[in-house]
C-alpha cells in the first residue's frame, strides 16, 4: 500500500503540472493547440511501471502524461512545452513533439497513427538484432479509424514484431470501462479489441484507471512479446475529463482538490459526476483511504509537497531563453 | 573499363553495400521493375535473400516502417517500386521522416531509403507515370538521388548508403538498358556535385534523370544543323543542390534551357529557373525556356502521349530559341 501512496502522488504531480499548462496557456505564455492526459494518469503509470526504461516508446499528441511516467525530467517537458532553449528536444517540437530520444522516446508523431509504423519498424530492428527489448506504442482510438492502423496490425502480426501496441479509449462511460463490449460513435465495430481479432493480435481490455490492474495486464503481456509471441493490444478505458470536451483543454470545475476524494459530492457541478466515477485520483485515494493508508491531512500534505514541486518546475521553465532565432536553420539534415 | 548496363552497375553497388553494410535491408525489393533488365538482379537476390523482406502492398505502413528501423539503427530501404506509388505512403516520407531529425532538435536520425523508379512510360497512362521530384523538393529534410547513369546510380546508391539523413533514389525504367563503361570499382559519388556531361559554349541545358540522355541528343542535334554548341548539366541530387556548377555555366554562356519530367507549375525547372535568375541576372542573354510536361494529366493513347513528352526534339527546339538571343 506505501507503493500505492507513492503512485498517488505521481498521478497528483501529473495532474498539477497539467493544470498548471493550461494556466500558462490561458495566460498566453504558449500558444498553439495542445492536449492534456488528465483522468488519464494510471495508464501511463500502470504500464510505464511494467516496462524498463531499456524499452522502446512512442507516443502522440497527447503525451505529457506518457513521458512524465516514463520518467523525463518534468522541468525539460514544461520547456519544452513553452518552446524554451532547455526543452526535451530543445523547444523544437512543443507540447505537439515533445519526446524524449535519450530516454527511448526517439521522436513524437502528432499526427493520428502516424507513430503506429514506426513503432513497428523499430521493433523490427530490433528482432533484427535479436535483443530482448520490445516498443511500446500509445495511441488513442481515434486511431483505429486510420488506415495505417490497419496496415500495421496486417504487417506486425506477419512477422511477430515485439510490440506492445495501448490504445487509449478516453470516451467510455464509467460503467463500461472495465468490461464488455462498448460501440464507439467512428468505428463499425462493436468493441475496438474485436479490430485487431482478425490479424490474431490478442486483444485486452483494461480500466484505463486502476493502475494495479493496468500494470498487471502489461507486465504479462511484456512478458508474452518478448517470448517472441508477437504484438499484443490493449484498449485501456477512461472516461473522458470534462475539460477536454472542448477544442482547447479547460479549467473546468477549477482545480482539482484533494478533498474530493473524501467528499466527492464536493465538486462543482460540472466535474461532479466524473469527480466521484471517474477521475484515477479520486478513486486510488478512496482505495487507501478505506485500507486505513491515506489520511485527509495525509493527501493535504501530500499536494502541498506536489504543487511547489510543480511551482519550482514552472518557475524553472520559465526563466529560460526561447529557443534561439539563430539556431532555426540547425538539424534540417544530419551531419555526415 | 568494363561496360556494364544502368541495371548491372546499380546491382554491383547494391552487392558492394550489403557486403560492408551488415543493417542495409529491403522491404520489398523490386530493382528494375518491368524492364527486361530486372533479371539483371538476380545476383543481389541469390545472394542477399536474407535481408529481403517480402511484404504486403500497403505503402504507408512500409514507409513509417522503415522511419522506425531506420531511427533504431537498421538502414532500411523500401521499395516502393513506382514513384506513383509513393503517394500510398506519403504522409510517412514528407510529413514524417523528414521532420524527425529536425523535431528533436538534432537528436534522432532517420537514415532510411525510400526507392522508386520515376518517369513517364508509353502506355503508362495518368496514375503510374507520376514524377514526384518537385513535391519533394518541396518537403525540407529529404535528401532527393536521380541517378542519369551506369556509374552515377552505382556510386550515388553508396553514398545513399552512408547517408545520415532521409533519402528519396528514385531510378528510371528506362534507363535500366543503358549501357556505358563503369570503373570496377565504383567510388561513392557525393551528393551535391552536379556532372558536365558535354561541354560547350553558347546554350546551358541543366536535365536530370532520363531526360539527360535526350538532352546530349538535342546537343548533338543543334551542333550538327545549326552550329551551335551546348553544354549538358545533370545537377544528381536535388537536395542537396550544386547551383554553382549551373551558375558558372550560365555566365559563361548566357542562355539557359531546364529540361525535366515533372509538372511544369511549380516543377523543378521552376525552381532551376527561379535560382540561376537569382544569382545569373546580369549574365543572361535572353529569358530561360522550360520543357516540362505540361499542366495536365498523362494521356493513354499515343498522339496524346506525344504531346505531352520531353523529347529530344523538344529540347532543340527550345535551344535554338534562345539561342537566337544575343
């Protein structure tokens, strides 16, 4: 349960520092379009946690969660997020790009489906070089609706490429998320594992927010890819948060606060639902809280601790240069 | 020095780099395409089988494949057999591989080889004879091989090889039979220097891929009929460019004649003119005339076919037009 308290805390720094993004956009220190993974956290923790940093990742437009999970300096994503000269790739790539190349994060496709291949042709070097290693792909289920999905799954059950593809479903209702079959508005299909049935791809579904079983699911299924069975595909469910309903992420329902995990009904009204059904915090926090582990003075402390973790982050990130003019014509090519 | 044909030499390279690149591999391999010359080959298949991968048609899942290999330390080539086809894949070549090296502000590289034979074809009609050149000009990050020939394909494909970056060899059908004396060993040919072909005084005709060949023809012609002389430039790689070897030609000649097989409208003898009237202004005796396919579609039938061709006669003919000015 300690571990359990530790993760908590993840997941907090990752929502504060995500609300804090979106404080700095809404103030114009960053302009355009971005995306948050808020409701999101157990996900990335619950697989990242399953998967040594020897691994392989890619991830997508929505990635701050992935990569703070994977265990990127958060001061080099907020920089990188605010186009500064520290950022993770040097304020190149922005909230859209950011990756992480030292950490095996090589580059981030923002477009949807467009990591999906290359996540296979790195697992294909790497059955070529025949090291144990295996990639993880993240998606959301938007791209199941791509043609290159399609492609990929064809051409990586073919040749059992070591890949661990997550699809991300953040539109599921809250009773939905942990079984059956859940029709998606884009898709034909009656449930997104039945997609990948057909190449022989085992499909998993997942609540997207209980970390526990998440990385239980994953540490099984690493293990399955890296035998040489082949690709594996996991739908994790989340429901969606209702700031990301609109274009541009917002604040809704103001920042989250800790009390809700005790008091849900506490929330405004517009987060309220989501608050007490849906949101990984809140429903980890009931968890220790009822095995006696997580106390409301406990969690207070505990955020406290988290938002000035997150304050020293923003206020590091800020003070740095813009990525500088003179450099805007570096790295078009490679140098021989 | 033996005489190998376009398609014996590019097979020796493809031997050569295999021998000494234990990463170079081909998913699919299809050298040669429908040419008679594809048999050719035979000898990199017998010998390379492994490194071969038989694959699905299904372009942009090979494209961002080959991105992925390539950024883990393969140096993939996908053959995407026609420059046509391309299109199936795309958004992996310009919108992908060409922006990682770039987006990780020079942390990734991507040093993987798209391969496609390009030109327009008899019969071929409008969607197999696409000549992409010009759009991917258009993409910064892709380094852009149009071997003219035997030696040029075999020492260009090396350094293709050994390239750090993104590369777009695009071979041509019908050049696979051309035949020509190739050193036995063939060095790497850098990318960036543009080959004098022919020398000459009065008229610069920059031409690449298969229209080289039609271009020391239409020189050969205009010598013999009306005296004058042409120097024939064949610049190699698009990206990176050799302007200088173009600009010093046109100073020393003052009229300018791009011939080349893509779409006139924004095509490389746009971009061709656009440069040397930059840096030529001064030195140029009259305007620069363009023979490109013009802003339509391939026709099917022959009549058609022959309206719209780069053809050597094409080529004189906008020769001694400028040639009149002085």
């Amino acid at each position: 349960m300690s571990a359990l308290r530790e993760v908590l805390r993840r997941m907090l720094f990752m929502r504060r520092f995500e609300e804090a993004v979106i404080a700095l956009f809404e103030r114009g220190d960053f302009e355009g379009h971005y995306h948050v993974y808020i409701g999101q956290e157990a996900t990335a923790l619950g697989a990242l946690d399953a998967i040594p940093p020897t691994d392989y990742m890619y991830t997508t437009h929505r990635n701050h969660g992935h990569l703070l999970a994977r265990g990127a300096d958060p001061t080099g994503l907020m920089a990188e997020i605010l186009g500064k000269v520290g950022g993770l790739v040097g304020g190149r790539g922005g909230s859209y790009h950011a990756a992480w190349p030292e950490g095996l994060v090589p580059v981030t496709s923002a477009l949807v489906a467009g990591n999906i291949p290359q996540a296979a042709g790195t697992a294909l070097a790497i059955k070529r070089k025949g090291t144990d290693q295996l990639v993880v792909c993240w998606f959301g289920d938007g791209a199941v609706e791509e043609g290159a999905f399609y492609e990929t799954m064809n051409l990586s059950a073919m040749w059992k490429l070591p890949v661990l593809y997550l699809c991300e479903n953040n539109s599921v209702p809250a009773p939905y998320r942990a079984m059956g079959q859940y029709p998606s508005s884009t898709h034909a299909a009656r449930s997104l594992t039945d997609v990948v049935a057909p190449f022989g791809i085992p499909g998993h579904v997942v609540d997207g927010t209980d970390y526990e079983a998440v990385r239980q699911l994953v540490t099984e299924l690493a293990a399955r890819c890296r035998q040489g069975d082949g690709p594996q595909f996991v739908e994790a469910r989340t429901s969606r948060w209702p700031g990301s309903y609109g274009l541009w992420p917002a604040q809704t329902g103001g920042p989250f606060d800790v009390r809700w995990v005790w008091e849900p009904a506490g929330a405004p009204e517009e987060v309220r639902e989501w608050t007490a059904s849906s949101d990984p915090i809140v429903l980890l926090g009931q968890r220790l809280a009822a095995a006696g582990q997580l106390d409301p003075e406990g969690l207070s402390q505990l955020d406290q601790e988290v938002k000035g973790e997150v304050a020293t982050v923003v206020e590091e990130a800020l003070a740095q240069e813009d990525a500088p003019a003179a450099q805007t014509l570096a790295h078009v090519f490679a140098d021989r | 020095m033996p005489t190998m044909t376009y398609a014996e030499a590019l097979c020796q390279s493809l031997l050569d780099t295999c021998e000494a690149e234990p990463n170079l591999i081909f998913i699919p391999a299809a050298f040669g395409g429908l040419s008679p010359h594809a048999k050719s080959f035979a000898p990199f298949y017998a010998r390379f089988r492994d490194r071969i991968y038989p694959a699905p048609i299904s372009e942009i899942a090979l494209c961002g494949i080959g991105v992925g290999a390539a950024i883990a330390g393969l140096r993939p080539v996908i053959d995407v057999l026609s420059a046509s086809f391309l299109y199936q894949g795309i958004a992996q070549v310009v919108n992908e591989a060409a922006n990682v090296h770039y987006m990780t502000d020079g942390k990734t590289r991507c040093p993987v080889i798209f391969h496609a034979m390009q030109g327009v074809l008899p019969g071929e009609a409008a969607q197999h004879n696409r000549c992409l050149s010009a759009e991917l000009w258009n993409s910064p990050g892709l380094e852009i091989v149009l071997p003219a020939s035997p030696e040029d394909a075999a020492g260009l494909w090396k350094t293709a090889v050994a390239s750090p970056n993104p590369t777009v060899f695009m071979d041509h059908q019908l050049l696979m039979g051309m035949t020509a004396e190739v050193p036995a060993h063939v060095e790497p040919i850098p990318f960036g220097q543009a080959r004098v072909v022919r020398s000459g005084r009065d008229v610069t005709v920059v031409a690449t891929l298969a229209v080289v060949e039609r271009a020391v023809r239409a020189a050969e012609q205009v010598e013999a009929s009306d005296s004058i002389s042409v120097e024939v430039i064949d610049p190699r790689t698009l990206v990176p460019f050799d302007e200088e070897t173009i600009v010093q030609s046109v100073r020393k000649t003052g009229r300018l004649v791009v011939a080349d097989e893509t779409i006139r409208s924004c095509g490389v003898a746009a971009e061709v003119v656009a440069r040397v009237q930059e840096r030529c202004w001064g030195d140029l005796k009259g305007p620069i005339q363009r023979v490109t396919l013009p802003d339509v579609p391939i026709p099917f039938s022959r009549p058609q076919e022959a309206v719209v061709a780069v053809t050597p006669e094409k080529i004189a003919q906008a020769v001694r037009l400028v040639a009149r000015y002085q």
